[in-house]
DNA sequence: AGACCTGGTCTATATATGAGACCTTGAGAG
DNA sequence: CTCTCAAGGTCTCATATATAGACCAGGTCT
C-alpha cells in the first residue's frame, strides 16, 4: 500500500511535527465522549470563521481604532455586525474597550495582550493564504473544468 | 497621548513583526477599491471558519481516510456536511479523491502537498488556541460577571 | 427647528447546518 | 427470486445562525 497520495510528498520535519501535535489534540478531544464544544479550537477558530473577526483584528493591530474609524476602515461591515463582532472579541479578553466621557462619547477598541497573541499565528495563516492563493486559484479553475465537462 | 491600551504591553518584535506584514496586506487589500472578496485570505479562511473543514484536514492530517472513516471519527457530522466540505476542500486543491473501482466502491480522502502545506500554520493557530483557553474562558466568566453586574 | 454626529438595538431576510428519505450496485440471507 | 443491507452519495425540507437595513436616544451645530 504504497500509492497513497501522501506519500508522494515526503514531508519535511514541520510537517510532520505539525501532524504529530494535530495527532495529540485529536486524541485527547475524541477522549472525552467527543463533546466538539468541548474542543478548545472549535470556540475560538468559530470566531475566526465570522466574516469580520478576522479584519477586524487586523485593523486593531494597526493601531487602536474608534467605532466609526474601524467602520470607514471596512466599509461594508454595518453597526450591528461591527458591534456584535467587537462584543464577542472583547468577551474572549481579546480586545479591550475604552469610553471616553466627552459628548457625544467615543469609544476606543484596542487589542489587549491575549489579542497581541494572536497576531502571530494569524499572521502566519494569512502569510500562506497569500502564498497559496495561486494553487488555489488554480484548483478552482481545474476542477470546474473538470466538473463542467462531466455534466 | 500616551494612554492608548496597546502601549501599555510593549510588543516583542514578532507581534511587531506581524503587525507590520499585516499592515502591508490591508494596504494591499484596500487599495483596490476594497472589494473584500479580492482579499486572498478571505476566500480560504471562510472555509476554514465552516465548523467542520479544521476539523476534517486535521482528520486527513493523521491519514488519508475513507468517507466512511471520516463519519465514524467525527461522528456528530452529518453526511450532507461532509459530503460538502470535502467538495469545496477538494475544489481548493486542499484534499484529493480517489475513488476505488471495488464493489461496492470506496473513496479515499487524502492531503495533497497544499494541503499539508496548510498544517503548519494551523497548527500554530491550534496550538495558539489551547494555550490561550485559560485566558479566553477566564475573560469570558470575567465578562459574564460584569455583565451581570449590571442589568 | 432641522440636519447630523455618536454608539447601539430591533426586525427581517439570507445563508448554513441538520435530519432523514431516496438512489445505485452488488452481495448475502432466506 | 425477493429481501435486506452496505458504500457513497444526492435531494428535500425544517431550523439555526449570520448578516443587512431601518430605526432609536441623546447630544451639537447652524
């Protein structure tokens, strides 16, 4: 049984460090009568899933950010998402919100430490969906080629 | 103005790192008229927010598997679901099929080299994620308590 | 007064997901 | 020969969640 597809690609040492620690986690989540919503990365990476979570994160990073700057930072995000977003985020501790008294009041939302954290491991997710979004790109084209031509 | 929250956890130079890539993407992103669905990472990291897609790559990650397999490790996943992931999965070049001519015919779900490729960041994330639980659960109870604390 | 900022909520719809019937092909039971 | 079952799906319908868009409260400015 040598023709499995993964064995076609030795894979470097991350790799399979990578799939040596996903292994871990996967064991211990299936251990406990497989509650997903005990899985510590369902509750976080659901967020990271929103739509906006992420960009809105990356604005942060930049620098603190006001309601309304982050609203003209992404256009199309409308208030109730962009609140309901950033209420989540500081809910997880990992943003930090500041109202200043003056009229009318504003609002500051800046990433906390835990948020800072983030950043790294976010950064590397969008560094290789940059990197791999002409291999995407391309899977897509090919496999609707392929789909198209077995109608 | 000094009292900005960010300032107060002097970032080490990997955040000041990924801020500073993050920095260049959103330039990049918004310059163009801010098309969001131009935005690379949007295109891939919606998918990986569809509540079972992290969850089946780490699944192929440890072996390829067949459909079967795969319900029987993820086993609160219903067919219509899988069925789907694996679809856009494959359709992104992320997992290949191979469909074997027995009888009745069995179908295995395997990573191509893309698909590993997307390990290593996700486990940064995954391993992110269940470091940082302990602080995100103690937020999250934080939060509730405040909340609470006013009606 | 009337237009217009702030942050935020309420309602209505789009989308994602779940539950389960049905399909095709062949093997084995009776 | 018919009955049932299994794999690997597809299809339809019901619901849960996500998102958009109108609206609100209070203040400022003209």
């Amino acid at each position: 049984m040598t023709g499995l597809p993964s064995d076609n690609h030795l894979p470097d040492n991350q790799v399979a460090a990578a799939r040596a620690r996903l292994a871990a986690c996967f064991d211990v989540w299936s251990a406990g009568d497989f509650d997903l919503s005990l899985c510590p990365v369902r509750g976080v990476l659901d967020h990271l899933g929103d739509k906006w979570t992420t960009l809105i994160v990356i604005v942060l990073a930049l620098r603190p950010h006001r309601f309304s700057e982050i609203r003209r930072a992404i256009p199309d995000i409308s208030k109730r998402m962009l609140t309901q977003t950033l209420r989540d985020l500081e809910r997880d501790g990992l943003i930090a919100r500041r109202v200043f008294p003056t009229k009318p009041p504003s609002v500051e939302y800046s990433l906390t430490a835990l948020g800072q954290s983030l950043l790294e491991p976010l950064t590397a997710l969008v560094t290789w969906a940059e990197a791999s979004r002409p291999a995407i790109e391309a899977a897509r084209t090919a496999f609707e080629t392929a789909e198209a031509a077995v109608p």
